[in-house]
C-alpha cells in the first residue's frame, strides 16, 4: 500500500542538528529559491491531508467574452502574470522574535490581463486565497504549540520556530495553458524536514483546471513510462511497490484528498512548454531518505500518448525549481539543475553552479543571499539560463548559461541591476514582479543612480550571445520624480525619436523636471510644465555635473538617492 503522511509546512534557520538527527538524508532535498535558505520540515503525524476543490464546471464556447476571445488569440504577448508575496507571520509579545514563519508567494494576472482572461484571473486568485486561508488556519491550530517551541529553543544556537512556506514556480504561460509547481515546505516541531509538491494547470480562456484525463489517452501505457523512467533515472531508490502504487492514481482527479468516504490519489503534473514533467513527493512512492522524483516525457517522444496538442509553439520561458528540471536540449529531456554552493553562516554563498546532465559549469567569487532563475527557449532553437543574484544594497547580477554544446556560464563582463519589472497596483491592492515570459519581449528593469534612484524599464529580447538586448534606445522612468530647478540650466530639446529640435534652449529657475527616460548610463530626458522633452546629460563621478557645467545638487531643489 502507498504510505502517506499528513504534511504540514516549515521554514528552519539553518541546522538545529538535535531536532533533525536520526532520520537519514535525501541528496534531492528541496531548498528553494527565495532570498534567503530555506530548510523544510514536517510534523510526524499520519493524518492525510485535504484540500478544497476549485469548481470544475464547464464553460460553454459562448459564455467567452468577445473581447476575451479576441485577446487570447495570439498567445502570450499579451498574458502579464507577477509573482505576489505574502507574510502571515507570528511575533512573541515578550521578546519580538518571530515564532511561527508563515509567507510564501503566488502567481497572480496584472489588472490588465485580469480584464482580457478574467477566469483565469479568477482561477489563480481562488488558489492563492485558499492557500493562505490554509496557513492562517494552521496557525490558529498550532498557535500554542509554536509559541511553547520556540521558548524551548530560545537558549540554543541557532534559533528555531514553527513555519509554512509556499513556492508557486511558473513552467508555462501562453494561450494553450498556464502551469505551475507549489513547493510547500513545513516544520511544526516533528522529527525531521520535509516538503511536497502541488500542481496546476488552467486552461487560460475558460479558467478550468486540466485533468490528466484530458491530455493523456491511456493510463497504462503512462504508467508503463513513468515505471520505465523511474527505475532508470533513480536507479538507487527503492520503491514501494511501484506498479500497484502507480494503478491506484486516478487521471480525472484534480488534487489527492477524501472524496465522497474515499481517498483518491491524484497524479501531480505540469504542462510544460516541451514535455509533461510528473512530481513525486517523499513519501509517495518511495521511503523519505530517498527525497522526490521528477519524470519528465517530451511531448515529441511519446505523441500518441496525448489527446491533444500542448507542445509550445515556438520560444518560451519556465522558470526553474531546486527539483530535478528536466527540459529539451538539443532534442533530448536533459536535467538541469542552478545550485549555491559556499554558503557562510549568514546564509550568504559564494559561488553558482549550473549542471546539465552529468556536467557542470561554475562562477565564484559571488557574494549572494538569494537568486531565482529561468530557462529560455529561442525562435532559432537555442537554449539558455538566466540567473539573476542578489546581493546586498538591493544590487543584482545577472549570469546566463548556454545549455546547446559546451555548457557555458558568464556574467557577460558584468550585467548588473537588471531585474523583474515591480508591478503596483495601489488601487486594487496587488504588487509583485512581473514574470518574463517571452525570451522576445522580456520587460525587465534596470535600477539607475541618474538624477535620484529609480528602476527604469524597457523591452529586452536575447542577443545573438543569449543576453538581453534592450530593444530601442531608451528605459522607461517610472511617474513620481519630478524635480524643481533652482538655477538656469542650457540645454538642448529633443522629440520623441531622441532628434534635437532646439539647440541651447535657456530654462529658467523653478521649472518642474518630470524625468521620462534614461538610457541608463549618461543621459537622462525630462518633460517639462509645457510639454517639452529636455535632453540632461550626466558625467560620471562621486558628483555628477549636468551637461558638464553644474552639479546636479546645485541645480535641482532636492534629490531622490537610496542609500
């Protein structure tokens, strides 16, 4: 019989040795990507878990907006999805330490996508609702067990708490489906760490959940594969008997879970662009030292196996998980894995490495806390890895791998500060990142110290190099930095183009400098009260003079710098 556990989720401060000792160890065990280390941890309990099922009712072709139907006609260029964090956390009245961790993020559609697939938009806000209804119920249940742990563990080294931690990994976004990976993880005071996985997978018009029924045309022979694979990618795992525990999955079931007096268990998949990947939690179908099993199967490898056509047409982005990623390289599923290596005792590593097979590329002489990563696939069939670190002063560096041949791995002589566009909006309360989701038109930001800091944002696509490349001249200033002049400053007057209209135009003291755009490195253009657009140029230094003549401290009332 398949052995199941009820897992209920953990954050844990590096080792707390004495609360994890005896219980084996997994070489796949999950540390996500957030930006700090994340240890995940279970009680020991034997309960099964429940979740609550979104509703699964059929929508009809003609209950589809006409502007919905128009908007999703051609694909994901105009699908907009950020990743949303939230923090339901516990502080001890006594001492201000927090003793029950409980975040995580979500994936989320931006207003506008909101409007052209409103039930997809719908869909992703109902499981994200309902997974943090699940950690503030987990809280009110363990409140006082939490508390009285993290008293017990006040004296030890290394300070210890409850937790629950969610990680919503985006492998898919076009007009086809919408596919993510959760990762939970949990601690509240068991015997050792551990996690599972949940899945997801939307039919972005309809905002409906895809069944495995739906895509796959024989259980059989899936179970065929998956055995076939399991054994011969993890041929050190010993199994549970894994052919009756594969027949006892039932494709139409959404998610695991009591139905009707009896516990169905339902297959965890992603649709990804090139193949369907099927998770395997601890516990699943092997002993919990054993860790989790990925398998993935291309879409091209086994065509009759599916009943209908989720291959991505074309170049895409699937965002990577600490897990066994398996993608298509070079016509092949490879895994591929992003690593931190040299950590310190502070959480900080010093060196990345990217593995591809049985090979292995790394950079060092890093000084990271954090870093999240994506492969992407492009129109000429090429595929890379962008690594974006982060570091301390809100700086960022990218790294990007080249998967096809040699596998490579370069900082492209240092590309630093460029990050997810933030997305804000203030009036319906939602913010995060804007996730890339088309290696030809990725809208990234860069953050400048030109005139005040900001992040400025533009169109990139990936250069012939697999780095980005901004598409035009220009990085968009986001509105909010208009600055007042205390002196004359001659300059010249440029068009949208970046042409100069006007040459030395005086303007005078007191005029409103509403920055507009950057090319991120020496010039800054302004509008100002009447409309114009005004060219400011910027020398490089400690003080930045203005068209070479006056400081900028001596020219503008007041400015905007972090730090």
């Amino acid at each position: 019989m398949k052995m199941r556990i009820k897992i209920v989720l953990a954050f844990i401060i590096t080792a707390g040795a004495a609360v994890f000792a005896g219980c084996g160890s997994s070489e796949n065990m999950t540390v996500t990507q957030d930006d700090h280390q994340i240890m995940s941890a279970v009680s020991g309990g034997d309960e099964t878990a429940q979740s609550e099922e979104i509703s699964e009712d059929k929508v009809s072709e003609d209950a589809i907006p006409d502007n919905e139907t128009a908007e999703t006609s051609s694909g994901a260029g105009n699908m907009e999805l950020i990743n949303t964090y939230f923090d339901e956390s516990r502080y001890s009245e006594d001492t201000g330490n927090v003793y029950f961790r409980s975040f995580g993020n979500h994936i989320l559609c931006t207003f506008d996508t909101e409007k052209a697939y409103p039930r997809l938009a719908g869909t992703l806000q109902k499981l994200a609702d309902d997974e943090e209804k699940a950690f503030r119920d987990e809280i009110r249940e363990y409140d006082r067990d939490a508390l009285d742990f993290s008293r017990q563990m006040g004296d030890s080294e290394t300070q210890a708490y409850y937790s629950h931690y969610a990680d919503d990994v985006l492998k898919r976004a076009d007009d086809k489906c919408v596919s993510f990976v959760r990762v939970l993880n949990g601690f509240l005071g068991g015997a050792h760490p551990d996690y599972y996985y949940e899945t997801y997978n939307i039919y972005p018009r309809t905002g409906e959940r895809i069944r495995l029924s739906d895509v796959v045309a024989d259980q059989s022979k899936l179970n065929g594969i998956l055995e076939e694979k399991l054994t011969s990618d993890y041929p050190d795992v010993e199994y549970f008997d894994l052919h009756e525990n594969l027949s006892e999955y039932d494709m139409s079931a959404l998610d695991s879970g009591d139905q009707d007096g009896n516990y169905v268990y339902a297959y965890d998949f992603t649709l990804d662009p090139d193949g369907i990947a099927f998770y395997f939690s601890p516990y699943g179908i092997s002993a919990y030292a054993y860790g989790d099993q990925v398998v993935k199967i291309l879409y091209d490898e086994e065509p009759s196996l599916f009943k209908e056509d989720f291959a991505a047409d074309g170049a895409y982005i699937s965002y990577i998980t600490d897990l066994d990623n398996k993608y298509a390289v070079d016509g092949k599923a490879e895994q591929v894995r992003v690593e931190k290596t040299d950590l310190d005792e502070s959480g900080y590593f010093q060196t990345v490495s990217v593995s591809r097979g049985g090979e292995t590329v790394s950079k060092g002489e890093l000084y990271c806390y954090g870093l999240r990563s994506f492969i992407m696939h492009t129109d000429d069939g090429k595929d890379y890895i962008y690594i974006n670190t982060s570091m301390d002063d809100d700086v960022t560096q990218l790294l990007v791998a080249g998967l096809n041949g040699k596998l490579t791995l370069s900082d492209g002589g240092g590309i630093y500060n460029l990050q997810y566009r933030y997305y804000y909006d203030e009036g319906n309360g939602r913010y995060g990142d804007i996730l890339p989701l088309d290696p030809g038109n990725m809208e990234l930001g860069k953050r400048c110290d030109l005139l005040s800091t900001y992040s400025a944002y533009g169109e990139y696509e990936a250069g012939a190099d697999g780095f980005p490349k901004l598409k035009g001249d220009y990085l968009r200033i986001p509105d909010g930095y208009t600055l007042t002049s205390k002196a004359e400053l001659q300059t010249d007057v440029v068009d949208e183009d970046g042409t100069v209209t006007d040459k030395d135009v005086l303007i005078p003291i007191g005029e409103n400098y509403t920055l507009y755009r950057t090319d991120g490195k020496e010039i800054v253009d302004a509008k100002l009260s009447d409309g114009r657009i005004v060219r400011l140029i910027l020398s490089d230094g400690l003080l930045q003079l203005v068209n070479g003549v006056i400081e900028e401290g001596d020219l503008f009332e007041m400015l905007y710098y972090a730090g």
